[in-house]
C-alpha cells in the first residue's frame, strides 16, 4: 500500500470540523477506496481552546496557516478560511508554491485570483481542487473539468445560493414578505447576520463566473456579470408569477453569443412546469447544455457542514488515488495559459420576454399611455392585465405587462419613457421570463 496521504487544514468552523470528522470516521472505507490512509496531521484555526467535537491531541497546530501551507508535514493543503485576499491567498499561494496540493471550497479566492493560481499549480504539477467552491456537494466541477470531454457548452444556469432559494419558496408557499423570510433564514442559520452578500446575488456571481470559465475556456470576470439580487422581489411579483404559470428564481446565466459570453445574475420567472422550478428550499442545481449530451441538470444540498465536507473529502480523495508521476489535468478544464480573454456580450434578446409589474396612479388615458410607450419601443405585448392595488390605495392600480422576445435596452427605455411621463407611484418592476429545463 501506498504512503499515507497527510494532510494539513486551515479553518476549523462548521465545514472543516466536518472534513476533519468524515475523515476520522470514514478512515477504513477511504482507505480501500484510494488504496492509501489519509491522516489529518496538521491544523492551522484562530482558537485553540474551542469545542469543535473532534479529537486534535495527536496533530501539530500551526498559528500562522502560511506557516502550514509550507510545512513538510503535510502534502495536501486544504484552505477553509475564506476571503479572497489575506491568509487565505498567501496561504493557498505558499502551498502550490512549495509543490503541495491544494484543496478549496473559497469561490471568492477562485473568481479573483483562480487564474494565476491555475498557472502555479500547472507549472509546479500539483493538484487545485476546488468541487466546494460551487453548488456545495454537487459534482458539477468534476462533471465539467473531467465528464464531458469533447461537449462544447452552449449555456451553463442554475440556482447556485440557497438562503435566496429558500427565501423564495417560503414566500410562495406561506405568502410570506421577503423581510419576514430573511428574518427566519437567519434565524435558521441559512443567512448570514450581514446577509448583503447573497440576498444582493454576489455569492452567486462567484459561482457562475468559476462555471463560465469552465464552461468557455475564458479567464474568469466575476466583474463583468450583470448583477441584481432578490431584496425587491414582493408578494405581488409572487402572486402574479403563479398566475401566469410562472415561479421565481434567482438564476446565474452564462451563455455563449455570437458577440462574446454574457453573464448574468437577477431574479428570473421560471415556467412552474420546468424542472428547475421544482428546486425548492437551499437546494441549488445547475444545469449545462451542451452540443453532444443536450442538457444535463445536477441538483442536491448547496451548502452546510456536510455538503461541503463531502465535496473536500472527495477531492482529497482524487488526490489520495494519484500516484508519483501521474500527469494532472488542468484546474479549469484548459491549461491556465491558454485561457482566452473574456469577451463580454450584450445582453440580448430573451425568448421568454419579460414580466414589467407598474403601479400607477388611476386615472383616465394611463392604461393606453403604458400600450403606446411599449410600441414606441418595438415590444410586442403577450398580455397585458390591470389590477386594483387593494383597498387601502384606492387610487392605485397595477398593470402587468408580458412581453414577447425583445431587447434589455428596449423594455428599459420604455420603462423610463413611462416613469417621465408621471403615471408610476412606485418603482418599476422588470423580471425576465427564463427558458428553462
């Protein structure tokens, strides 16, 4: 048998007290899977006096987790720290550096620096893995890094964060306020104290913009993803997609264009009937269409202690069933070098169209006002409903607007002609309707 494969990790919270339990207890069974032990030796946290549950008397603590990622004690480095700068770069860094493999699930280190840390794990030949990082225990990186060879990927999109989706379907099912739902999700623990970074659709940037560069071989820009969240998503917007046959997700969307890849992140109106509209709760699924296989959909627990333990685990386990001499694939699917530029597209047209949700003042001319501005701009209206707002407003009414296959910058100028012209009392709500499997 083999030498053990040791292993050093940095961060001890909820997922790495995990990693460090699954790997006790699993020893035997990851022993005849890789044909090798694979013993924690080393620990890098902030605390050592804390409770985690786990037995630490036998590894070596360093302060400093560079310090760790140097170490000749260990061979893999598993960063859980977090961050896309400090200890969590250094650290990674000093691990590939010194020729040891590297193991992370921190999707904002990747979307920042993946690339130029791709490039020293390629020239060192050591191994990044990374399958946290996105969608939690989904193996959707291993699918597209190593299970699709000769696919070309047209569209990558998916539910990629899933406080937003459990946001979403307690407001559809208990017609619940968006506020009330954070409240509880944080409660629960599925949303952080500053919930900004999901709820504003940042964490699903991350993801999508690691996906995109896997997807179309281009150098990750997770600064160039078109980005609204879910914070003013209302009951209204919920009652009016379940009218329409419709239920609301927040989407990460990469699709290849004739002009470049675009990349988006906002709230999107599914069809009920779709598969993806049945991921319900802090599910998150993805799904990949691709030229030979046609659409593929991965779908099972984004996040928590145990999903993402088990994505680490199976990564050091990659590592653990490698042997001396054995010739790594590349981190992205591509030899880092030989990632193109990205090439940023326009948004375009969308074959759903679009849901507009406008609260106006009553009043005569206003209904006709709204139809003329949409002409104006070429949209073509699929329907197009007027509701009263409730019994409180009685000088309010609500019109819903859907629209056929048009532009992102059509439907905005109408929206802004409409506004000018006095008859809004609230802002304008645009939502796109999504194809989707």
């Amino acid at each position: 048998m083999a030498e053990s494969l040791r292993v050093g990790i940095a961060g001890l919270g909820t997922v790495g007290a995990s990693v460090v339990r699954v790997l006790t207890e699993k020893a035997a069974e990851l022993t005849r899977q890789c044909g090798r032990t694979i013993t924690v030796t080393a620990v890098s946290a902030r605390s050592r006096d804390k409770d985690r549950g786990i037995d630490l008397s036998s590894v070596s603590w360093f302060e400093n987790p560079v310090d760790l990622a140097r170490s000749n004690e260990i061979d893999v480095f598993i960063e859980l720290i977090g961050g896309d700068e400090g200890a969590a770069r250094e650290s990674v860094k000093a691990a590939l550096e010194a020729g040891r493999h590297v193991v992370t699930a921190n999707k904002a280190l990747l979307a920042k620096h993946g690339v130029a840390l791709a490039e020293i794990a390629e020239k060192k030949g050591v191994l990044l893995n990374y399958e946290a990082a996105v969608a939690g225990g989904i193996p959707v990186i291993k699918t597209m890094r190593e299970a699709m060879a000769g696919n070309s990927v047209n569209r990558v999109f998916g539910i990629l964060n899933g406080t937003c989706n459990y946001i979403l379907t307690r407001m559809e099912a208990e017609g619940l306020s968006f506020e009330a739902c954070l409240k509880d999700a944080q409660r629960l623990g599925y949303a952080e104290a500053d919930p900004t970074f999901d709820i504003e659709g940042n964490d699903t940037a991350h993801k999508l913009a690691i996906l995109t560069s896997l997807a179309f071989g281009h150098r990750i820009a997770a600064d160039d993803i078109y980005l609204e969240g879910i914070s003013n998503i209302t009951q209204a917007d919920i009652r009016a997609a379940a009218e329409l046959g419709y239920r609301i997700k927040l989407l990460g969307v990469a699709q290849r264009t004739e002009s470049g890849i675009e990349q988006r992140v906002h709230p999107t109106m599914v069809p009920t009937a779709s598969v993806i509209a049945q991921v319900h709760g802090v599910t998150n699924a993805v799904a990949i269409e691709t030229d030979i296989l046609g659409e593929l959909l991965l779908s099972g627990p984004g996040a928590g202690g145990n999903a993402t333990a088990s994505a680490v685990v199976g990564d050091i386990a990659d590592i653990a069933k490698s042997r001396p001499g054995f010739q790594h694939g590349p981190v992205f699917g591509r030899p880092a070098k030989e990632l193109k530029p990205y090439k940023k597209a326009q948004m375009r047209s969308h074959a759903g169209g679009y849901f507009i949700r406008l609260t106006v003042h009553d009043r005569v001319g206003v209904f006709a006002s709204v139809a003329k501005r949409m002409a104006d701009n070429d949209i073509s209206l699929e329907s197009i409903v007027q509701h009263a707002v409730g019994p409180e407003a009685v000088d309010k009414k609500t019109v819903i607007l859907v629209t056929h296959e048009t532009t992102e910058a059509a439907v905005r100028k109408a929206v802004e002609a409409i506004t000018k012209d006095g008859h809004l009392t609230d802002k304008a709500q645009v939502i796109r309707i999504e194809r989707a499997g």
